[in-house]
C-alpha cells in the first residue's frame, strides 16, 4: 500500500480571472465591475472570467465589445455552459465589455483594465470600480481622479 503525503497547501490556478463586482444591490454608475485581462486576446481570456461570471449570470449568452479596443475574435466561443456568441461593435467604449446572462436577461459592464498597467494601479481601479458607491465614468474611473 502506498501513502501519499498530505500537504496542506493548494496549487495555484494557473490562470486566474482578475475580477471585482460591485456588491449585488440596486445597480449605480457606468460599471458593474471590473476586469484587469492578462493579454489583449479574447479567445485566451474570455473563458476564465465567463466561468466566474456564470455563478450571477448562469448561462451566457453574449458579450459585447470594442472592434477597435481587440485583435479579431471567433464570433463564437464554446466555454462550459455552452457556446457564447462574441459581438465587436465600433460605438461601445474601448474600456469596456458587456457580459449578457440568461438569467432574467441580466447584463454586466465592466471597466477592462488594460493588460499592461503596474499591478498596485491596476489594483485600485479594480476595486474603486466596484466599489458599491461608485458612479464615476469611464474616464475618471481609467484617471483615478
């Protein structure tokens, strides 16, 4: 019989969705949330947030972005709860995604922090666009003003 040796400690998830959301309460400001991606490729990135997000949204359906904020993705994108369509418009604000859940045809806007920022910034924006009383736009979210 063989005994395997008990640690105490977990592996680290390779990838990890860098996410905050605003608590659930009555919906305030531009944004739900924000997302600090690792890269500018939707493909790589998109499950590992989808798969955080389908906990509120159960089931997604779409997400929406900037054509001009990404290189070119698939227009679909096959993740654990099925396939979710990928749309790129030119007039959605180039710092965000939208995320559409079936659940009540509910819908999250979140401030994409660009891959590149120094982490302690990106930190911060993370958590002042999810703070529950944050209204401030885009820009003054991406300023930190």
């Amino acid at each position: 019989m063989t005994t395997v040796p008990h640690t105490n400690t977990l592996d680290h998830p390779k990838h990890v969705a860098r996410l905050r959301l605003k608590p659930k309460a009555p919906a305030t400001g531009y944004v739900d949330g924000a997302w600090w991606p690792a890269s500018r490729d939707l493909a790589t990135e998109l499950p590992f947030l989808l798969v955080v997000l389908a906990v509120q949204l159960e089931r997604i359906e779409r997400v929406t972005y900037n054509l001009t904020a990404w290189p070119p993705a698939p227009r679909r994108l096959v993740v654990e709860s099925g396939n979710v369509r990928l749309e790129g418009f030119r007039s959605q604000h180039t710092d965000t995604l939208t995320v559409i859940g079936t659940a009540g045809r509910r819908r999250l806007t979140l401030l994409v922090v660009p891959p590149e920022t120094e982490p302690d910034l990106a930190h911060r924006l993370l958590m002042t666009a999810a703070h529950r009383d944050s209204v401030d736009d885009i820009e003054t979210l991406l300023t930190g003003e």
